[in-house]
C-alpha cells in the first residue's frame, strides 16, 4: 500500500497544485497544463519521504491554499 492513499482528498489536492506550481512550472508553461496528469504528480508525490509531503501540506495551508 503506498502511502498517497492515506492522504486526504482535499490535502492531496493541494499537494498535487504545489507539486504542478513548483516542480512542473516549466513543463506546463512549455507544453501546456494538460500535460502534467495526476498520475505524473502522484509519481513524484511518492518518489519523496512522507515527512517533506507533511511540511508541504502545513506550507500549504498556511500560505492559504487551502
């Protein structure tokens, strides 16, 4: 079981936004924002520690967007 399936709905969804804001800005601004799925976001959701996904969520938050 990975562990992107007990992350919440709305949390993933907020991770997934930052994940496209930061770390696929160019890929989208180069081939647009269809390009980059979920699947591809997820991908690199997984590829890092549960702890950075934690600290991304409370950025999140706290920057409010959520």
């Amino acid at each position: 079981m990975s562990f992107i399936s007990t992350i919440k709905s709305q949390d993933l969804d907020l991770l997934r936004g930052i994940v496209r804001k930061v770390h696929f800005a160019y890929i989208e601004e180069k081939h647009g924002k269809s390009f980059v799925t979920n699947a591809e976001c997820d991908k690199l959701i997984e590829s890092i520690a549960p702890e950075v996904v934690e600290d991304m969520i409370r950025f999140g938050v706290n920057k409010g967007l959520r």
